[in-house]
C-alpha cells in the first residue's frame, strides 16, 4: 500500500462517492452519497470524497469545485477528500498514477492479464462484424499469447499497447448484494485494464483505489450491476478483500428512463440550487426514492423527517429494489412546507443569498434592502413553493421608483378604467395621517369600493400594477406600508401618466 495508515487498522465502515468531473454534478452523486454519509454515521465510519479523473478527454474546468460546493450545500460533508486530505492521499486519481502500475504489472507477471495492440479501426470492425452475424459482443482475444512482434505481423496492429484482464471461463458471476440480495451479471469480456495513455480504465482504478482507502461498502446504481462480476474477479486475481456491494434504485424520468443530463435539466445537481430549492428539502425528497416514509407510533405514514431521522433509523433491507419515477410536483411541494416552517428571519437570509445569486440584489444588499426584505417576508412564506419565487414577488422592493417595469400582461389584464381608480386612489392616500395597511385599506376602499361602486376583486388591481408592475403580488395593503408613503405615491403617479 501507498498510504501511511494501513487499512487494516481502521475501525468502522468506509463509503466513498466518486464522480468524475466532466460538467455540473449530477443529481445522482448526491443520492448516493446521503446513503454513503447516514450509514457512515450511524455506524461511528467515515465517508470519503474521491475525485475519479482518469478520462481526460471528458474534464471540464471547474467541474470539481461545483462536486465539493454543491454537496456542501446540502450538507453532505465529507471526512477525506482531495480538498481536506487524509490518510489515504491522494484523493484524485490523476495524482495515484504510480499507485496502479504495480497492479497491472503483477497481473501481467501472473498471466491475468496481457497486451493488446489492436487498434480503434480493427475493434470497430470486429464489432460489426460480430453484430452482423448475431454474436455475442467482446473482444475475440486476437493478441492473447502473442509477442509485439507477432501481433504487428497481423492487421490492425498500433504500436502502444493496452492491458486487457484475461477473464477466465469459470468466472463467477454472483455476489450478496445488500440492497438486491443474490445477484449476478452477465459474462464480461477481456476488459482493459489500462489505456494506451498510461492512465487506469474505471475498472481497474475503482478496484485498486477501494482496496487502498479501505472502502468496506461500495453503493452505487444498479446500471452498475453489470460491472460487479469484474469487479470482483480482480479482487480474486489480486488476492484482495472485496467490500460489500449495494446497488441502489436507478432515479427514472417519467418515461421510466434513466435521467440524463442531455434530456432532463434537473439531472444537473446546480439546477436545484437556481431554481431555488432549500437543500434539506433535496435531501429528504431523494430519501423518499427509495426508502419508506417514517411510521409513527399510531401506524401513520410521515414524509417529511430530517437526514439525522433518516440517518438513525437506516437499514440496507428497507431500500427499495425498484427504480423510482421523480416527481418534481411531489419535490415542489415538500420544498414548500420546508419553507413555511423556516423561522422568518431564517427564510429572509435565503432569500437575500437567492436574490444575490442570481443577480437581482448586486454585491452586498444596502441596509434598506435588507430591511425590506425581512419586513416583507413574513407577506410571502405561505404564498411561495421555491426561493425563486421571490424574484418577481420581492423586486419591486429593490428598485427605484422610476425603474418599476411594468409588465404588458398586467396592464392587459385591467378591467374598466384604472385612471379612474387611480385618480379617486391618489387623493385619499395623499390626506392620510397613518400609513398602516389597515387604514390604507380603509381609505381606498372607501374611496373606490364605496366611492366609485367597483367591485373588490377589480378595485385595487390598477394600484398592484402601479406598485409592484405586476399582476400578482404579495398583499397589496402590507406591501404599500412596506414600500412606504412616498415610493407608493411616486410609483402610482408614473403609473398614472402613462394611462
């Protein structure tokens, strides 16, 4: 081993999560780690980060820095990793390059593994030929037991080779699954072991990284099943220890697909973030996927618990063997009551953090903003499903009086005449001595509903529009004494003049 505390010595599971940094993290990385951290936790281990960057032609700059922001968004802290180190550094797998080449060379020594110099073009062809003719898919071992100069005697010789593992015929194909119980896969071909780059392939990386950090559980997707038996077979062939394998349930678009990146935008771990989903809502709602709600003592079903309830009560044998179907309504809606149990002032932070992120407040919020939004929160909590939601409820707090953008649908969907109203509106605001939401209610009510016979559910629709410059706002009565006397005048005169 490389690192400087053997593995043996641990005590407690190991889980690690290891995404590759080819663009935003994807949503699944945070699945399987709530399941790496709760059960690490609960049994006194550790859960380690690993960076899995061997394909270089796939790495996207600042991938891995969006890995380490958004699981520490959601709270899922890791104890080792490439950021934090360990005792098992490196955690990045292009700095362990040195670590995977005796592997490779014992295998090659002891006849597991060999050199295969075919190139792209022979492969390709090998594989059509083999789908033409309706066999089985796999490499046909041209090069098994040949010199380099035997092969380059052959067609479709490349002159730096690969290593493929020789996969022998009596493999075994079944293991215990913690989440799948029996399980088997199909036969493997001779997978490559080591690419023509010098760089390890997934397969043998995965295998060598585990057995040196001591990972004792290995969860990861059931599109993975597939990949267990060779897996497995190196550990054999290395005369190593194999962890204890969980596969989870695959997360499904509503066509029953494997969500991707390419087809569904909230694959993307950052999409949540954007669209302003609190984390602990994600967490409890990825939990929900594959594991049962909280029965309590009355035999009642309770969806919505906390990581640390999910962590204390985690077992392996009551994750669900089926892939779940993800529900972004059924998301929405639990991120919604996470909101509106929020401490007011706890919800006023988020908003403000939300609002800075996506460039409606700019740089640090002054402190009249900040003290408008707190004031007008409490008039949004029970009106809001998402932080994002606050953008267009909260703007028209955070602009001047002559920047309000008022929208073209809100002035279509006025009814009768809103000079009308604004001009019976204006003077009874103008003579008001308290500006509280319940005299302002009673003074344009009495000018308007009273004054001028219109209906409440018309009346106050030209003043929302003046002020906030939209069809829909929180109520309008509080929002005009947040705003103040002479902003909701200002605003409302403009307004007039364009009537």
């Amino acid at each position: 081993m490389t690192a400087s505390t053997p593995a043996s010595t641990l005590t407690g599971p190991r889980l690690r999560v290891a995404p590759s940094p080819t663009g935003d993290p994807h949503v699944g990385t945070a699945y399987m780690s709530m399941f790496d951290l709760a059960y690490a936790r609960q049994q006194g281990g550790q859960f380690v980060l690993r960076i899995e960057d061997t394909d270089r032609k796939r790495l996207v700059e600042g991938a891995e820095e969006q890995v380490y922001d958004t699981l520490h968004w959601l709270g899922l802290d890791w104890d080792e990793g490439p950021d934090k180190g360990g005792p098992f550094a490196p955690y990045r797998q292009s700095e362990r390059l040195e670590t995977y080449q005796p592997y490779v060379d014992r295998l090659l020594a002891e006849g597991k593994a060999y050199h295969c110099w075919c190139s792209a073009e022979r492969l390709t062809q090998m594989r059509e030929r083999q789908q033409k003719l309706k066999q089985a898919t796999g490499y046909d071992r041209l090069c098994l037991g040949k010199t380099r100069e035997e092969r380059a005697e052959l067609p479709g010789f490349t002159q730096t080779p690969v290593v493929r593992m020789l996969v022998p015929e009596d493999v075994d194909l079944t293991w215990d699954d913690l989440v799948m119980g029996r399980s088997s896969a199909p036969r493997p071909d001779d997978q490559v072991i080591l690419k023509a780059d010098g760089f390890p392939t997934y397969h043998l990386a995965v295998v060598v990284d585990d057995h040196e950090m001591g990972i004792t559980h290995v969860v990861r997707g059931q599109d993975w099943m597939s990949s267990t038996p060779k897996h497995t077979l190196l550990y054999q062939m290395l005369g190593l220890e194999p962890p204890k394998f969980a596969h989870m349930p695959q997360l499904l678009e509503s066509g029953k697909k494997k969500i991707s990146k390419r087809r569904n935008p909230w694959a993307r771990l950052t999409w949540f973030r954007e669209q302003g989903y609190l984390p602990e809502a994600l967490v409890n709602f990825l939990a929900l996927q594959c594991y049962p709600p909280i029965v309590e003592a009355d035999g009642s079903e309770r969806e919505i618990f906390t990581f640390a309830d999910f962590t204390e009560r985690f077992q392996w044998d009551k994750v669900k063997r089926a892939g779940a179907i993800f529900n972004l309504d059924k998301l929405e809606w639990l991120n919604g009551q996470y909101i509106r149990a929020l401490d007011v002032d706890d919800l006023a932070d988020r908003i403000v953090a939300h609002l800075r992120r996506v460039g409606v407040i700019e740089g640090e919020p002054t402190d009249e903003q900040l003290a408008l939004l707190r004031a007008a929160t409490p008039l949004v909590q029970e009106r809001m499903q998402l932080l994002s939601e606050a953008e267009g409820m909260l703007a028209f707090l955070l602009v001047a009086d002559e920047d309000v953008l008022v929208e073209d649908d809100a002035v279509a969907s006025l009814k009768g005449d809103p000079a009308q109203v604004l001009d019976a509106a204006l003077p009874a605001l103008e003579s008001l001595d308290s500006w509280a939401a319940d005299d302002i209610q009673a003074a344009l009510r009495a000018a308007i509903v009273d004054g001028l016979g219109i209906k409440p559910r018309l009346a106050f629709g030209p003043l929302r529009v003046g002020i906030t410059g939209r069809r829909v706002s929180p109520p309008l009565f509080e929002s005009m004494e947040i705003l103040g006397r002479e902003s909701t005048l200002a605003r409302l005169r403009s307004f007039r003049a364009t009537l």
